[in-house]
C-alpha cells in the first residue's frame, strides 16, 4: 500500500541523517486540500537531530523530493504549520487506483491480515421467551459486521448465536403456562413471545401475594433439569414458539448463523467441566457451594460455578460452552462474544478463569461490548414491561420508510436501523429515541442507499450514451479520488480494532464528496474528452459504496 511506500521513503530519508526513529505517524489531513498523507517526525525528532523542526522538515523534504520523478506517485511534498511534511498523491497514482478498483470490484478492500485463523463470532444470543430487544438488535448488528469484516480480511469465521434457553425462569414461566395460559392460543399466535412474557410478567405479580408460587417453579425446573418427560416437552415447544418469532426478525435484518448452539446443548458437559475445575484445584468448596477464586491483584470478584443445591449456572454453561468450541474447532481459535456492557465484569472473570484452567493465552478471548440503549426514563426492564420490541421498531421504520416506492422500504428501512447504530463507536450508551433510530436522512443508511443509487443511474446513462469507462485520460485530482484509495486502510482498521464505525464514516465523506461533483460538474457528456475518466471514477465510488455497506450488512438497491 502506499502508505507503507511513503513510510519506507521517510524511514530512509531519515537513515541518510543518521536519525533513528521508532516508529514513524502517518496520518490523513483533515481538510483534503492539505494533501492526502502528513507526518509529524520532523518535529517529533528535532531535539534528537539537533536541529530545529523546520530546519529538519526542510532537510527531510529536499531528500524526499529528489526520489520524486514525473509519473511516480507523488506530486509534491510541503511544508506546514510548525513542521508537518504534507505529501499530495498524483493524478497517476489516483488513476492507477481506480483502474484497481475496476478490476477487483467486489475484492476492493480485502486483506489478507486474517490468513489461516479462525475465528467465532459469537452475537446476538436472545433469550428464549424473553423479548428481542433493543439491546440484542445491537448485538445482532454490530456482531454481523465484524464477522463480515473479518471475513472480508481473510479469516475463516464462524457465527455463532448462544441462545438463553435455559435457567430457573423456566420453572416461573411452565407455571404461568400451566395456571394461565393456553397452548392453543400460542400455537396460532404470530407473536407467541408477547403471550410468553406477558405470562412471565404476571407470574411476578402473583408471586407478591403468593410466595409459594416460587417453589412450585423452582421444583418445575427441577424435573426440566431431569429432563422429565412432558415437562420437557413443554419447554421445547416454548423454545419453538421464540425461534419462529426470532428466525422472521433474522430474515429481515438478513442475518445468518453458522452455528446455534444453545445454552442448554451443554447441560451434559458442565459435570466434566466442573471436575477440572476441582481437579485442577482452581475452584474452592464454600458453603456447599463451588467458587473460583481469582488474584488479588486482578480485583475480580469470586465466580460461582455450582450452587449448593447442585443446580449449574449461567457462567458454567458459558465454560462448557467455550471448552467445547476450543475441541470442535481446534486450539488456535480465538473466541470473540459481541455482548452488552453490563457483562464486561463477568466476561473478564470467565477469561481469568479460563486462562487458569490452562484452555486459552491472551488475546485468544475477546469481549466486544456495547453501551445499553436507555429509555428517557431509564432502564429497559423485562419484568416491569417497558422494553421495547424489536419488530415493533422494524415495522415503525418501514413505515417511515413509507416515501419510498414499496420495494425498497424494507431495505431503507433496515439500512435507517443499522446504520444509525454503526455509524458511532459502540462503547457508549445510547438514549431511546424513535427520530434519531429511524433517521432516514442526513448522515444515514438512506443517504449511502441514495448516493449508490444515483451513481448506478449515471453509469446506466452513460451505457445509453455510449460512454465507455477508461482510466486513461486524467483531470487534476478530484476529491473523491482522493478518498476512494483509502478504502483498504479503513478496512484494515476496522478490522484491528473491531470498529465498524471506522467504515460508516468513511462512506460518509466518500458520499458527500461523490455528491458534491456530481452536483458540479456534468459526468456523462458526450462532447467532453473527460467523461469516460468521470465514469470510471463514478463506477469506483459505486464499487465502494456497495463493498461498504455490504461490510455493514447494509443492502444497495439499484433505484431508489
Ligand atoms: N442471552 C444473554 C442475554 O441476553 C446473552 C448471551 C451472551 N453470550 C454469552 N456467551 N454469555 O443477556
């Protein structure tokens, strides 16, 4: 990549001086009209050089720009301000870029960081009878970005849904079922889940006058945990009902998953798991119960693993879950769990925990965590009944989508959605607000959908005019060329960090740029030597908008 030419040449340029550096910032400018890469080193290496800054950003840039030959990939090299060495790129370089974008189209952008690993992406992971949240639609989008980046870097990756489906609110809910509720009714309902969580809601509220309804659940959960036959049965049918609901919302959000393994698939593993546990002498027996202790040092409370009535919980289950991946996938496989942020204490117990037991190194257990979404007035609650539904925020957006032509609504729609979450860095808790989810304009979902759209009907007027692509001739540099380079870089970096968010915001200056000339200049022109060279350009921006938004699990409608 170029930037790794520009670093080479400054590392050189250096070596000549006798100057030694550790490592050499290579940033973009900000305003584009400063050039296209900037390096702080002459400032940065002054005192070590004896020299002041400009005096060495002078020095550096007479030997850089000896290298520089007509036809090379830099234009010019200034100096800025207190000492930055701008390098602008040239109409050749931008021309060469474009001509690889042409030709790669849908492989523009990949890397090959990701070679021989393997990686599961573990996401969304809803409970069962519980509603699809807010909060899990975070997890789901956020989740199905970083599997595609990661794929798109050239690991292999598997998707992996670890869905609530077993615990003590299994007992409250097949009594609520089984005092109120109707199999039947349940059976034809197209939101089984509703009735479910109303029925759970009202447990809660029974169990205030009558206590003893707690023991006949806890008991209701026992007999599942024996796997009792009709008790069993009845929860698989919960399970059936919650996943037609959830597996509709998945198809319209376009998500897949490789891998569903719920938390109860490893009910039977957890015994083997506890032994090594008591084997390897991590765990410590505490009133009846089984505990793991960590170091002081890491200031991490003790994590229970059994109960003293025997029963497992939901930690155990997580390291059945992950020493069982680590057997089916092989022992170079790092785990990467996109959850809330109201499990990062948690997690980090877990991967403490699974350090000590000698299954995973560092870096190998990966927490990708997300803010919460936060109604006005608080918290989401499932019990107090003011979470909001997810397909209840799907079915508003489409119809706000409603000024767009019927086809595209759901797309726009779902595009308003995920953009809007990935548009901004995840850690942050996010405020509730319908306007803001479902922005159709603006910095948005639609915008990008838009931008696509309209380059793709300037190459369909082209084709009718006749107006071949070529790369050949070329304009002084244009601010869209100056961006569409840079696309392999963001996606390295999302990549690195797991930020999606560094992709949404370059498609947004790469939309407003491509905007700004189309709104300018006239691309498909008969009468103009140029216009093959603008449509070339207008097909490298489609290109990167599409791989983009793909990469955001975003769809691009050929019209809008
Ligand atoms: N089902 C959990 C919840 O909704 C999330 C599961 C996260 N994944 C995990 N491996 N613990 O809170």
């Amino acid at each position: 990549m170029i930037r790794e030419k520009i670093k080479k040449s400054i590392e050189d340029a250096l070596k000549k001086l006798e100057i030694e550096a550790k490592e050499i910032h290579l940033e973009h400018p900000e305003d584009l009209s400063h050039g296209d890469y900037s390096t702080n080193v002459a400032m940065v290496l002054a005192p070590k050089s004896g020299l002041k800054p400009l005096q060495l950003a002078e020095k550096l840039k007479s030997d850089l720009s000896k290298g520089l030959q007509k036809g090379g990939f830099i234009e010019k090299i200034d100096i800025a301000g207190p000492g930055f060495i701008n390098f602008y790129l040239s109409p050749e370089f931008f021309n060469e870029s474009i001509k690889e974008i042409l030709e790669r189209k849908s492989d523009f952008g990949k890397n090959d960081l990701g070679k021989g690993k393997k990686v599961i992406v573990e996401y969304s992971s809803p409970n069962i009878a519980k509603p699809f949240t807010i909060g899990h639609l975070r997890s789901t989008i956020i989740g199905d970005s970083i599997a595609k980046i990661l794929e798109f870097s050239g690991h292999q990756v598997i998707r992996d849904n670890h869905i609530g489906d077993w615990g003590t609110q299994f007992g409250k809910l097949i009594v609520a079922i089984k005092k109120w509720g109707d199999e039947k009714k349940l059976n034809k309902s197209k939101n089984p889940v509703k009735i479910l969580v109303d029925l759970y809601i009202k447990f809660h509220k029974e169990v205030e006058k009558n206590p003893k309804l707690e023991d006949e659940a806890r008991e209701w959960f026992k007999k599942l945990e024996q796997h009792d036959k009709e008790t069993f049965s009845l929860w698989k049918k919960i399970v059936d009902w919650s996943m037609k609901e959830f597996n509709r919302l998945y198809g319209r959000l376009g998500v897949k998953f490789d891998e569903i393994l719920p938390e109860s698939f490893f009910e039977e593993k957890m015994r083997e798991v506890l032994e090594e546990i008591k084997n390897k002498k991590i765990g410590q027996m505490s009133e009846g119960a089984l505990v793991i202790f960590f170091t002081e040092e890491s200031h991490l409370p003790p994590l229970l693993v059994q109960k003293s009535d025997g029963t497992s919980l939901y930690a155990t289950r997580e390291l059945a879950t992950d020493k069982y991946r680590k057997e089916k996938y092989g022992k170079d496989i790092v785990i990467i769990n996109e959850v809330g942020s109201e499990q990062k204490e948690y997690f980090k117990q877990i991967f403490a925990a699974e350090e000590m037991l000698g299954w995973f190194k560092k870096g190998e257990r990966v927490h990708i965590s997300h803010g919460l979404y936060r109604l006005p007035e608080g918290r989401m609650s499932t019990r107090k009944g003011n979470a909001v539904w997810l397909e209840d925020i799907v079915n508003e957006a489409v119809k706000r989508a409603g000024e767009f032509n019927r086809e595209v609504a759901e797309p726009v729609a779902i595009g308003a959605l995920k953009f809007n979450d990935l548009k901004r860095e995840s850690k942050s808790d996010i405020v509730f607000s319908w306007d803001e989810i479902l922005n159709l304009k603006g910095d948005s979902g639609p915008y990008l959908q838009y931008t696509y759209a309209r380059a793709r009907s300037v190459l369909l007027k082209a084709e009718q005019e006749k107006i071949k692509p070529s790369t050949i001739y070329h304009l002084p540099a244009t601010d869209p060329e100056r961006l569409l380079y840079r696309f392999p870089e963001v996606v390295e970096r999302a990549v690195r960090e797991y930020s999606p968010h560094y992709i949404a915001i370059y498609l947004l200056d790469l939309a407003s740029a491509f905007n700004s000339f189309y709104n300018e200049i006239k691309i498909v022109d008969k009468n103009d030597p140029d216009s093959p060279y603008k449509v070339a350009l207008t097909q490298a921006v489609s290109i990167i908008l599409k791989n983009g938004l793909w990469l955001l699990g975003i769809q691009t409608p050929e019209k809008m």
